[in-house]
C-alpha cells in the first residue's frame, strides 16, 4: 500500500479473530522490522516469537491482565539486547539507545502488520521481570514491548491527536 | 511510494545539498509523525524545528562535533514532554513510555522524509544538558533525537543487518 494511506489506515487492534496468522507473514513483518535503524548499526533488538498458549495466557497476566493478548494468534515480544548497545556506549547506549531502536523496529513492525492486512497494538504495560522469567531472557536483555498481532476483530477506531501546532516550536521552546 | 519500497530504499543521509527543504514538506512530515501510536495516547512528543544557522551549529557542537547536522536545511529536534506520561504513569512513563512514543513517532519522521523525496538522519549521540540549553527547554522536556533534514548531498549507502534468525527466537530464548 502507499506509505501515506498505510499510516493513515494503521490504528491498534485489540480484538482478534481467531484465524491462524501465516507465518510467512510474520517473517516478512520481521525482515522489514530490521530494515530500523540502530545506534551504531548495533541492532540491539531481539524478537520472541509465541504461539503458545499458555505463554501467551501468561504474558497477558504479566500485562496488567491485558487479556486481548492471549487471542492473538501470535505475540511478538520486541526486547532489547542491552549488552549489544552497552559494550560499545556504556550506559547510554544501554539505557538509552536499545530503548529507541527496538522501538523504531516496533514502529516498523505495527506499519508492516497492516500491510499484510493484519492489526496489531504495541504493550509497554507490563511486569519487566514477570516477562523475562516466562521468556527465560538472558539478564542483558530487556523486554521493551508486546506486540498481539492477527485478524482484527473489531472496526476500526482511530484515535484522536492534538494539532500539530501545539506540539511544534520554531526555533526555540 | 509503496511502504515496502520505501522502507528498502531509506538510509541514513549525513550528507546534504544547500537547497532549501519547502516547509510544507516539513509539515507534512510532523503531521505523519503525528499518526505514532503512544501509552495512553498521551501523544508525549514535542518538535523543535530549527533553520537558523547559528543554533544549528550550536546543536552540531553538542552532539560531538557531526557537521553534517549544521549542514541539513532543516533540523528537528524531538523531545519527550515526561510530564505528560509521568503525570498519569509515573517513572515509568518518565523514563520508558514517552522515550518510546518518540522513538516511534521519529521512524515515521524518518519514512515521511524519504516520501518526500528528503534524506534524514536519526542522531542520538549529543549532551542532553547542551541541547536543553540552546533550545531553551523546559525542565521537564528531554531531547531524544536530532534529525537533520535536507536533500541528499550523497549516494545512498545501504547498511547491512544481520540475518533474522541471529535475532529471533521461537517460543523461548
């Protein structure tokens, strides 16, 4: 689709059909997703990919109960290697830079799904710790987001936003 | 331009030719910008928009001396507002959320520039303090990014990723 009608079409999705999601989708949401840019060309993401059930169940739980989650056929949970990031940056590439590529990726990832005409939602409600024990991530890696992905099931609400003139400043503040 | 397209042909331009960028394109971009998806909908972003010469070259000191931020026509400088996610989400929206919800909305930006035919950059690396302190922001707003705007003074280089599967993981880690 146009870049332009893509963004403009693109809102999140909360509510999924039951229908399976291909995985050759899932993979070209991913290959586009490392198409972002990164600090360094670092790539300090790392996805985890569940179908599970349970997992899932678990992941909703982890999320403040967030129960849509577990419908989605698939969950991606985009988390950021802060060891790639922090090797190189120290602590700016480890609380600061992972943090801003994985969710470029992300960005990439919601605009990606509705190309393939699935709808998505990016959770950053959730417990840090909760999520890394069900996932079993190593200790530099840090989950940043939960992404349900499927076939929407429900209409499109698309949400409002301020006028861009009272969020931009011209020259200074 | 079609979003796959598109999203295969952006590269990081740190090049620029002096011609001007029309204004209108830069508005265009802050309104995709805009269409980000943010915690809460709390929409924690700000846009400095700088064409003065001066502060540019001010802001290119501060992020370690990168020249080619001062050479783009235009440079945008996306800040969080932590007041508006830490109000209703406390530190986590202070330092998460709205770092998040820029990052997101700086991809669009990123996306939107190369619809317009414009190169752009995402620059991280710079002095908080410094860039608070030129642009005159209030305590509570933080500087995420510098992104210099500015027809492409260079020929594209495509930066490599590692393959997928270094970054992906089914079920667990």
């Amino acid at each position: 689709m146009e870049f332009r009608s893509l963004l403009r079409d693109r809102h999140s999705v909360r509510s999924f059909r039951p229908d399976d999601v291909e995985q050759e989708k899932v993979l070209r949401i991913l290959q586009d997703a490392i198409r972002s840019p990164s600090a360094g060309n670092l790539q300090s993401w790392e996805f985890m990919l569940v179908r599970n059930a349970d997992v899932k169940k678990r992941l909703a739980e982890a999320a403040l109960d967030q129960d849509f989650i577990a419908e989605a056929p698939v969950v991606l949970v985009v988390c950021a290697d802060t060891g790639k990031s922090g090797w190189k940056y120290g602590d700016r590439g480890k609380n600061f830079y992972c943090l801003l590529d994985v969710s470029m990726a992300s960005m990439i990832i919601l605009l990606s799904a509705a190309e393939e005409g699935l709808g998505a939602c990016f959770v950053a409600a959730f417990d840090d710790r909760e999520v890394s024990e069900i996932l079993r991530l190593p200790e530099q890696v840090r989950p940043i987001g939960i992404i349900p992905i499927g076939y929407s099931g429900e209409m499109p609400e698309i949400t409002s936003r301020m006028p861009l003139d009272k969020v931009l400043h011209i020259e200074t503040w």
